[in-house]
C-alpha cells in the first residue's frame, strides 16, 4: 500500500504502473530530481493537489 509518507521516487520505481496516474496529475515526478527526496504528501502539497485523491488512485493501479 502506497502512504503519504513515502518517498516519489520510491513509489515509482516500485510501482511503474503508477506512472499514468503522476501524468494525469501533471505530477512529472519521474523526470525530477526531488523525487527522490520528497514525500508524496509534501509533493502533492506544492503542486496544491489532494493528496488524499492522489493516494486513492494511486492505490487503485500499484500493480508492480
């Protein structure tokens, strides 16, 4: 299960499958050098997304 908490970088190498969901975000976090240092929360926070709506899907396609 994907968490606030966890590191971008972590989660998408961990779950490409999740790349579609960042894109459809406009999260281009694969490409970002802060990915690996940043939480999804704080992320989500600077881009001024919910990260609540973005763990749900994300959570939903976590397929490895």
């Amino acid at each position: 299960m994907i968490t606030k908490d966890m590191i971008i970088g972590d989660i998408i190498r961990s779950f490409p499958a999740t790349i579609p969901i960042f894109d459809k975000y406009k999260l281009d976090c694969y490409e970002c050098q802060i990915a690996d240092l940043e939480t999804l929360e704080h992320g989500a926070g600077v881009h001024k997304i919910s990260v609540d709506a973005l763990l749900e899907e994300l959570n939903r396609n976590q397929s490895p």
